[in-house]
C-alpha cells in the first residue's frame, strides 16, 4: 500500500516534470552555445586590444575564425586555436549576421548581433555593442 502510494507520487511528479524538462533543455543548449560565442568574441576584442591590430571573427565550418586587419586577412594563431585561426565550437551551430570587428582601441568597427540556432528551432543573439561589448539579451 505504501508502495503504491509512492509510486503514484513520483507518477504525478513525472507528469508535471516532463513537459518542463522537453521546453528547458533545447533551451539550455541554446543559453549555452551563446555563452560560448559571447567567450569567444570576447576573447576576440582582447587579442585585438593586446595586438593593436583589428580583429574580424568570421564564421568558419566547425566554428569561427580570428583574422586580423579585415575579414579577408591572414588568420591570427595563437592559444586556443588551429593553425588557421579556427576556434572549434562544442557543438553545431548556425549562424547569421554580419563578421564583428574589434579594433586595437577595444572597440566594433563592425558591429551588430550573431544568432545561435539550434536544429529545433530555437534561437539566442549574441550582440556586439558599437563599444565592443558583447552581451546576450
């Protein structure tokens, strides 16, 4: 009797945490992806600051790349990433948007927002402020 009357507690605690959980965790994943990019660009505007050099980071396959000087410059290599300048994301990504620009000033000469989308359908901006600071709203 007892037995029963647990099970039908933890029945009636399933029903109402399940639907919670299916909303939540693309949500989740989503939040997390676009912490990861806002790291990224961040680390962006310091390598810009620290190099006196502007800094473009371009939406490359299996993540983003840092070129310095413009979009179509030579690829910066340093900690954290390839010999192409590629840095790789943690999982898949799409995104959109115009390739932010820091300058050696610390600030976007190209600015604007990178949209994270995840397969189903979801979706987080990351923005970049004129003043180079990158948030998520």
């Amino acid at each position: 009797s007892e037995l029963l009357v647990c099970l039908s507690v933890l029945g009636a605690m399933a029903t109402v945490a399940l639907p919670t959980a299916w909303t939540y965790l693309p949500a989740a994943a989503v939040s997390g992806r676009a912490r990861e990019i806002r790291a990224i660009l961040s680390q962006a505007r310091m390598v810009a600051i620290t190099t006196r050099q502007s800094i473009c980071v371009k939406a490359a396959a299996g993540g983003l790349q840092l070129l310095q000087g413009t979009c179509t410059g030579a690829p910066w290599v340093g900690p954290d990433t390839n010999a192409s300048g590629g840095i790789a994301l943690s999982n898949d990504v799409s995104f959109s948007g115009p390739a932010p620009v820091f300058t050696a000033f610390g600030t976007a000469s190209t600015s604007g927002t990178v949209t994270v989308y995840r397969g189903s359908g979801s979706s987080l901006t990351v923005t970049v402020q004129p003043s180079g600071q990158v948030t998520i709203p």
